[in-house]
C-alpha cells in the first residue's frame, strides 16, 4: 500500500511540474528517440549540438534535462516540407 501511495506523490508531482520536470538521461535519450549514449556525446564533446541541461550537485553532479528544454530542442530542429 505504501509503495503504490508512493508511485502515485511521484505520479502527482510529476503532473505539477508540467515543463520544468526535470528528467533523467535515460528518460531524456527516450522522450528524443536516441541513445543515452548519443546525449553524452553532445554534452561533452559537441557543445551547443544537444538540449540544454542542469548540472545538480558538485563538478561532476548528476546530469537532468528539462522536459522544456526537451520540447524545444525538438521543436528547433523540426523539418517541414
């Protein structure tokens, strides 16, 4: 019964947040349809190539990305015809 109380804070926080969700790596290279790996690479090799993210902590803090930041990456690089 906890957990499921649990799941459901989570579940209703996560709603709350809306855009500034912050989301995990790996919920990240999902939402983007690419690999966790290729989000890496933008990150440390090709500045500017991927979304914009948060460093949480010290120098090398976890990495979050905004589900904003996420909605407009994409939306920069859609492509109409």
């Amino acid at each position: 019964m906890m957990r499921q109380l649990d799941a459901l804070q989570r579940q209703s926080v996560r709603k709350s947040l809306g855009d500034d969700l912050l989301l995990r790596p790996q919920e990240a290279a999902e939402f983007l349809g690419v690999e966790t790996a290729t989000l890496d690479f933008w990150r440390s090799r090709v500045r500017g190539r991927g979304p914009d993210f948060v460093r949480i902590g010290a120098r090398q803090g976890r990495i979050r990305y905004s589900l904003r930041a996420l909605r407009a990456y994409a939306r920069e690089r859609t492509e109409t015809f």
